[in-house]
C-alpha cells in the first residue's frame, strides 16, 4: 500500500516540478553526460544551482534513473519515492528494535506508510525525506551494533553521515544525536573499545570532505541565507523593541528563536494545517492525522510512566530534531523537522495499542471516525492541493516552456521573464532551469554559456531571461520577438488581441502567463 500510495500519479500530483526539482534534474543529466555540474564543476559535493549551493546525495540518485528513464518528471520523482517505499519494511525492523513488540511495530509500520507527513515528502525530489530514511536507518544499525556484529559499526556511520550530505538540518542534529547514542549506552561501551572506534573513525574519515567544504568551501551558504536572523519578523521585532524597550538583540533573538521552537508543538501545526497544502484559513492536514491526538497523549503518558523502553532516546530525539528546523526563518517547516517523525509515529503507535485495548467494543466506531479523516485527507491531496497551490509549484512553466521550444525557429529572440504571481507579481521563479530541462540542452554547451549570465539577465540559444516592461523599454516595438510573462508583466489591456497568441492557466483557472509577441 506505501508504496501505491507513492507512485499512483506521481508525475501529476504535485501538479508540476518544483523549481528545486528541476535543478536537481538538469544537473543530475549533467552529470550523466559531461561528469560536471552546470557550471563545468567536476563531480561536486555541493552544486552552485540558483544560487543556494544544494547537496549532493539527492542530485547524485537521480542520475540511474534518468539513464533508464531519460530526463523527465518521472526520473526525477522516482528515487525519493523508492527510497521511501524501501524504507516502510525497514521501519518495521526500527519500531521493533526499539519497542521490542510486534504489535506496536505493526502499528508503527501501518502509521507511517499512510503518513500525510512522509506521504507528501515522498512524492517529489525530497532531500527532507531521504535524510530521514538515513538517519532512521544509521539509528537502527548502530543499535544491532551494540549487540551484534563488528560490520554494523561502519554501516551505521556511513548512513548517518550521508544524511548529512542530503540536507543541511541533519549537520546540526546527527553530531548531538550521536553524542546521545553513546552517553546513553554508557556502560556498554568498555566492552566493545574497538566497534565505537570503528564507528567514530568511519564517521571522521566520511565527514571530512563536508567539514573542508564548511570551512573552506560554500557548505554554510545555504544556512546564511535561511538563519533566523534573516527571518522578516524577527527583524522588526527586533527593530521595534530595541527602540522602544532598549532590549540586546543577542536577547530578543533567543527569545525569538524560544517562541519559533515551541511553535513546532502548536495543535495547528501538528494536527490541522502544518503540511500547508491548502490555503490560509481552509481545513487542511497536520503532519499527523487528527485520529492520532488521543494515541499520542497516551503514547507520552507511557512514557511519562517508564513503560517504554529506549524512552530517553525517543524524547531526546524528538527534542533535537526540532533544533535545526526553529533555527530558520520559517515559522514552521515541516520538511525540516520531518526528521522528529520516527519517534513520533513510534510514540503515537505506542498509545494506539493501550488506546484500542482500552477503547474495547467501541473501537469500531473509532475506526469509522479514522475513515472519515482518511477520507478528508484524500480530497485534499487529491483535489484541493492541485488546485490551491499549484504557483507554489511553478504550474503553467512547463506549458510556457513547451509552446516556446515548439516555436522557436520564428523567432529571433524569446523573452521570458523570472518574476510571475496570480495575486502580486513578486514571485521569482527560475524560467532558464525549466527551459535546459524540457528542451534536454545540452550540458556541455550550456557550461560556457553559463558564465556570461549577469545577476539581471540570463541569454543562451534564444533565450533571454530578465525583466519585461512593456510600457518603458521598448519591449512593444521589438517585432520578431516572443514574449512570456505573466498578467503583471504583461497587463491585457495593453496587449491588441492580435498579439495575444497564448494564455496560460492554472487548475483552478487564474491566469498564469501571457504568451505574446508584438504587431506594431
């Protein structure tokens, strides 16, 4: 079932590649065929891409698929979305490794492969969902470490490590998560000196080349950019309450981060709208399902009561994860604390058991009320996500994209322009990325075409990607030229009909784009 839930439309749902999703790919195909990233680096362990330097692991996976499969949305989708449907048999091993109980792992292993949380992280590029699965997996072989065989050791560093080559929370959480591991197994380690130092050498000798890429390279430049320092609120909390209140801003931003950490416990996030995948205001779905509430309370009572055994683990876990993703300017992610999931779905199976004992004859009608919040989950995953958040997702590119590869030889020139948006024009997309992907171009020429790009505008082939203004430079007097963008860019009003040659629309019928060239 985990896996049909994963692959059923995958290519469809979400509505279109999102614009990491196309720069994973484009440099996944580059790779394949130059062994260089887009801009003629060979074989990275970060890749430049837009600017946010992403890690490598998620990148490198695509390229088999895209070998098999040739560049498309599916070669794209397909490693997250086998990676996770793996993961679901290995879960059951985890949950029992730790709850030594079947009932409780079988629980387990049913929560998470239904999971809202893993679910919409499984079907597209996620680095959130395949860091977990390795942090899951690294836990797991250093627990049949602790009493099983020498090879586990260097398994389980090689796992956890390589999560931190797939996303940047788990650089911040598998070192104290570590730390954790062995102060909690404590008295066992004198009798196995040698597993622990072939654990902890593996893990130094693997994180070498991350450690010099964090020193000396751009490993931290994606963490720069998405501190909580940057976050809009804190600056004019800040701003406002060190004028007023003449407050230390090292105070205001502890205090700051403290409420941005503890929102991460909020109902809201955990039970009613934390996945954002409908609109502000709209009933959507928690990263755990609203059934689960009562199974958690009494999963934590349990433990509250010491009949959980590896407790401390599980809260400190828990307690950790939430670390990295508070430290963002997000009020909350939840691809940056899905790592917290393990231990909560354990949790939360924990108290379906003792709640369902207890419950009796009445659990049919519990599972009636289940249904009914399975059944509000599938229409939104099926029906409100598509159409409420498809611009999140880029939708009408691809279709912009397209029309323009199909009539590109009337053409001198194609303008698209990077800013787009249904109710402000201020959303920046990546148009470039979505053209080298659709029209496979080739990676080898794009490399030295890559250099000539300025922060403003982008031109290769044909393509121009910059700003349009079609009242002020000009742009209504260039014949010859095709022209895409978006109502703001290209307000209808101004356009004659006969120079409309295209409209793009979203699924739920705002207009995205305007597909134009002039006739005056």
């Amino acid at each position: 079932m985990g896996g049909f839930l994963r692959f059923l439309n995958l290519t469809s749902n979400p509505p279109s590649l999102n614009v990491d999703e196309v720069s994973y790919g484009y440099n996944a195909y580059s790779i394949l065929k130059t062994s260089r990233d887009e801009y003629g680096k060979f074989l990275p362990l970060t890749f430049k891409s837009t600017g946010d330097y992403k890690n490598p692991v998620i990148i490198y996976s695509m390229v088999p698929s895209i070998a098999v499969f040739g560049l498309s949305e599916f070669s794209v989708r397909f490693p997250t979305a086998l990676i996770t449907t793996l993961s679901i048999p290995i879960f059951f091993l985890f949950f029992y490794k730790f709850s030594k109980r079947k009932d409780i792992s079988l629980m387990g292993t049913f929560l998470i492969s239904i999971s809202p949380w893993f679910l919409f992280y499984s079907r597209f590029a996620s680095d959130h969902a395949v860091a977990m699965v390795l942090v899951m997996v690294g836990i797991y072989f250093f627990l049949k470490m602790l009493e099983g065989k020498l090879f586990w050791a260097p398994l389980s560093a090689l796992f956890l490590i390589l999560s931190m080559y797939t996303y940047h929370s788990e650089r911040l959480l598998v070192p104290p998560l570590v730390l954790v591991l062995l102060i909690l197994n404590w008295t066992k380690l004198p009798h196995m000196k040698f597993k622990i130092s072939l654990f902890l050498g593996t893990c130094f000798l693997l994180s070498l080349p991350l450690l010099y890429l964090i020193v000396f390279g751009q490993g931290m430049s994606r963490a720069g950019m998405v501190f909580l320092s940057q976050d809009i609120d804190y600056t004019r909390y800040v701003i406002l309450d060190h004028l007023q209140r003449g407050l230390g801003e090292n105070f205001l931003l502890i205090s700051f981060w403290i409420k941005r950490y503890l929102n991460y416990f909020q109902p809201d996030f955990l039970f009613f709208n934390g996945l954002n995948m409908t609109n502000p205001g709209s009933f959507g779905l928690g990263v755990l399902f609203l059934f689960e509430l009562p199974w958690l309370v009494w999963g934590i009572v349990e433990i509250v009561k010491g009949k959980v055994p590896n407790a401390k683990l599980i809260v400190l876990w828990i307690l950790l994860g939430i670390v990295p993703a508070s430290l963002t300017n997000n009020e909350q992610s939840a691809g940056r604390s899905l790592i917290i999931l393990p231990p909560l779905i354990l949790i939360s199976a924990t108290g379906a058991i003792q709640f369902f004992t207890w419950l009796k004859k009445l659990s049919i009608i519990y599972v009636l009320l289940m249904v009914l919040v399975l059944i509000q989950a599938y229409l939104v995953f099926v029906v409100h996500f598509p159409l409420q958040k498809g611009e999140a997702y880029m939708e009408g590119t691809k279709e912009a994209v397209l029309y323009a590869l199909e009539n590109k030889n009337q053409y001198q020139e194609i303008v698209f322009d990077p800013k787009r948006g249904v109710e402000y024009g201020d959303v920046v997309s990546v148009p470039h990325m979505y053209i080298l992907f659709y029209s496979q171009y080739d990676p080898a020429k794009y490399q030295t075409e890559v250099g000539n790009f300025t922060s403003s505008e982008a031109h290769f082939n044909k393509f121009t990607i910059r700003d349009i203004n079609w009242r002020d430079t000009g742009d209504q007097q260039k014949r010859g030229t095709l022209f895409i963008g978006s109502p703001w860019s290209l307000p209808e009003k101004e356009l004659k009909k006969e120079e409309i040659l295209k409209r793009i629309y979203l699924k739920n019928g705002r207009l995205a784009f305007f597909i134009a060239t002039p006739k005056r």
